[in-house]
C-alpha cells in the first residue's frame, strides 16, 4: 500500500468528514461497493470507487477522491490492473466511527437550541408592542383556518449540521429571509412592514429566519388537534312505567318464547356434556341462548337471576331441572300415573309472555281509558266508520303494528280530535311490545269497532274450509217434499 507524508493529514480529515456523513444516516459504506466485486476480494477500480462514494451521497472533488485512491492503492503480485484500490481498508477506517464514537472537533447530536431563537433582541416598546399584536393576530389567523405553519417552510429548512434523531440533515428549523416572505401565507391579511418585523424579529446570527422557533412561540396559544368528531349520544327520558313482563320470571318468559318457537333446550345442553350428569357451566347457557335465538329476548338481570336459580355451590348450572321446569308447558311429568288426567295443547295465552309487554295501568287511568274508548266506539258505530284501510296504508309490511304519530295522524283524518295526552294514554294500552312507540292497530280496532253477529257469521263462513255442494235431503229442486225411502216401503 502507497502511504506519502505530504498527505496523511488531508486523508485523516477526509475520512473524519466522510465519518461526520455517514454517522447520523447509519450508512454502512461497504454495500455501496459489493456491485464492483463480484469476486469478494476487497479491491476495485479508481472509477468504480468514485461511482461508489457518489452512489453514497458524499460530494467529493475529484482531488479528494484521487488523495483516497491513492492513499488506498495497494500492489503486490497478487494485484490485478485496474482493481486496485483496497476500498476494505476504506470501509474499515470509516466504520470506526460507530466504535469510537463521533469525531470530538464536529456537532452530531441535537440540542435544545437547534429548534429555540436563544438570542436577545433590544428593542423598543412600541416596536415591541406592535410585534407582539401581529403575533397574536398571526396565531389566530392559523387557528381559524388550520394552519400549520412549520409545514410551509420545511421544504426550504437548512441545517448544517447533521443529527442521528433526524432522517435528513435538513430539518434545523431555519429559512432565509427572501423565502420566509415569499411562503408567508397571510399575504393579504399582513401589510408588508407587519411581514418584515416579525422576520426581522427571528432573525438568526447567520441571517436565517428561525421559522421553527416562531412556530413554537405560535403553538402556545394555537391548538392544531382534530376537531372533535361530532356525536349524538342518546340520552333516555325517565320511564317510570310499570310493565306486564315484570310480573313474569326468567322462567316464565324463556317458557313462552320456547314454547313460540318451538325449539328443545335438552339436546343442545347435552353437546356441552359427554357424559350427561345434567350440568354445564354458566357461560354455556349463554352459548345455548345464542345458538338458539334467545338471547336478545333476555336481559341481564333475567339472566343472573336464572343462574342464581339452577346453579349449585360448585358454580355449575343444573340445566336438567330447567329444562324439566320449561318443559311443562308441554307435557305433564308421571302422566302416565293418572289415567283420568286431561292434558291441553299450547295456545296463544301460553305464548302471551314473550309476545306482549303492555304498561300496567292504575284506576284512574283505567277509567279514563274506558270513557275514550266508549267515546271513540260510538262515534265510528254512528258513521259507520271504516278505519281498517286507513292503518293498513300506514302498515306496509301487514304486522299489525304502526308508529304513535301514525296513529294520531290516521285518526285525526278520521275526524277524531285527540290530544296529546289521550294519544298517550291509548299508547299505554295498545303499545304491547315493551316501548311506546309501537301501536297495536289490530286490537285497537277489535275493540272499538265490534262486529256484529251476522258480520262474525259472514267472516267465519268465508274464512271456513271449502265443502262441495250437497244435494238436499227433504225439498226436490220444484219445492215439494220428497218422499223418504222409510215411506216408499210402508206403501
């Protein structure tokens, strides 16, 4: 290897300042060389070895990269024209920098100050005075319209002095003074003297604007945060109606819906135990009510109180005996003990608690309801009313169920003047699905327009099975009375 005295100084600087390059940027120099030596032998050309420090990033004349060719060219038998400079050595005299640590003679770390005008400016109070006003008048500007004002001047940042908490050595904060007015966004709202006081009022030793520390100096009174995203959170008025279902326990209303639906508990309980001792745990109840459907019909304190009824002291749940218990309803246990004993099919009323949830009212209210419904009930008997069509144009989907507004809508086009507080009164009766927007038409309207016997008697032969034509037994088609066969064989 070619070492000459006049230039080991000029190289160990040029090293320390390819050193102060690569330090911030963690640049490993070696992997900018492995594509000019396939062969791995830590050698390459003079070109190849500037192409490789230009790849880098590292501006170097070409006296600096002849000095490191140079100082790295090595030669021996074993060397071949041209790959002749040892860039292994380069690499490892570079790489001593993450060893050793940063050179003691350059900054490489940031301080408090890079991004903090730290220098004093006298100045007079009234100049002071009317800086501080276009301050203030620049932060609300920028508040008003989400402005970020750093934002602006990044692309311009100069900074020499390379950091390792920075990606790019330009982030320093600072602008020249030409283009901190030419991107200054308040061209309109500020008179050109506003603009040159507060540049001249950040201006650096080295005639930079410090952009960053005006920026941090707005921030204080500036908030850049989102705005909140808008809500309507729900906000329940105080119901203290009481309701049919609060009579019923857990038991009760899982029985309705079982026997509605008409699904088996028993079978599914035993998937969660293989060897049939009639116990799962808790959180496999639950899992049965999802699977079948029943979960969203009861709530928690339903649920608590079902596991506080079937659950022994080890924390298992006897879902035999609930199932015995909700199994009642169709069929009796030891039936076949008591011959003479009469069994009945489910019906509606057995269901009655799982379809309907009606607000139990007091006497007064009773006798109010009573007296509007009488009213109503002989105003639609008198006009012969037919309120049917009327709610079935409101109820599209035919079930039996329209809104409250509705149903003072349609009776206020039958000509019926019922106030607000009627409205809901006839809501608490006939709103049976545990909220007091849903109204029941249906019973609505069977209660106040009662058919007559001869309208029952149409409606139910028209709703009857179909029977073919009989012929008659006593009268021919002339009238007369036909002669029965007991007769013919008298004679």
């Amino acid at each position: 290897m070619v070492y000459t005295d006049y230039n080991e100084e000029s190289v160990a600087d040029l090293i320390s300042r390819i050193q102060v390059f690569c330090y911030p940027r963690r640049i490993r120099v070696r992997e900018f060389f492995n594509d000019f030596d396939p062969l791995r032998h830590g050698r390459c050309s003079v070109i190849n070895f500037a192409r490789a420090m230009d790849m880098m990033g590292m501006a170097l004349t070409e006296e600096d990269v002849s000095l490191l060719t140079e100082h790295f060219t090595q030669e021996g038998p074993n060397v071949i024209q041209p790959q002749v400079v040892q860039y292994r050595k380069f690499c490892e005299a570079v790489d001593e920098v993450y060893i050793h640590g940063s050179p003691a003679e350059y900054q490489m770390s940031s301080s408090p100050s890079s991004t903090q005008l730290m220098t004093f400016k006298p100045s007079s109070l009234e100049e002071e005075e009317r800086f501080m006003h276009a301050l203030h008048r620049l932060a609300s500007l920028c508040r008003a319209r989400g402005v970020h004002l750093k934002d602006l001047f990044l692309e311009l940042d100069r900074a020499p002095i390379p950091s390792p908490s920075r990606q790019s050595p330009f982030m320093g904060g600072k602008c020249t003074k030409g283009q901190f007015i030419r991107r200054f966004p308040f061209k309109k709202e500020f008179i050109p003297e506003d603009i040159e006081l507060i540049a001249n009022h950040y201006l650096t030793e080295k005639g930079d604007v410090h952009f960053m520390a005006m920026h941090n100096d707005i921030s204080e009174v500036t908030s850049h945060e989102a705005p909140p995203f808008p809500t309507s959170p729900l906000f329940l008025k105080p119901d203290d109606s009481e309701w049919s279902q609060g009579r019923f326990s857990a038991v009760d209303k899982i029985r309705a819906k079982v026997v509605e639906k008409r699904v088996r508990l028993k079978e599914h309980y035993q998937d969660f135990d293989p060897l049939r001792k009639g116990f799962c745990t808790a959180s496999q109840v639950k899992t049965v009510f999802t699977i079948l459907n029943l979960a969203k019909d009861i709530d928690r304190n339903d649920f608590e109180q079902l596991i506080g009824m079937y659950t022994r002291d080890d924390g298992l749940f006897c879902y035999a005996d609930f199932c015995a218990d909700v199994d009642k309803e169709f069929t009796i246990p030891n039936l076949e003990k008591d011959p003479l004993a009469q069994t009945s099919m489910p019906d509606s009323h057995s269901t009655m608690p799982a379809r309907r949830n009606k607000v139990n009212l007091n006497s007064e209210q009773m006798a109010m309801w009573t007296w509007l419904e009488d009213k109503i009930r002989s105003q639609v008997r008198t006009n012969r009313l037919n309120m049917i069509p009327a709610f079935q144009d409101m109820d599209r989907t035919h079930t039996g169920h329209i809104s409250k507004n509705q149903f003072h809508r349609v009776m206020a086009t039958m000509g019926f003047n019922l106030t607000e507080d009627e409205v809901n009164l006839l809501g608490k009766v006939y709103c049976d699905l545990g909220n007091h927007l849903d109204f029941n038409y249906a019973d609505f309207m069977k209660s106040v327009d009662v058919p007559t016997e001869d309208v029952e008697l149409a409606i139910s032969q028209l709703q009857a099975p179909y029977q073919g034509f009989e012929p008659a037994q006593y009268f021919d088609p002339r009238g007369k009375v036909m002669q029965s066969q007991h007769d013919g064989l008298l004679a």
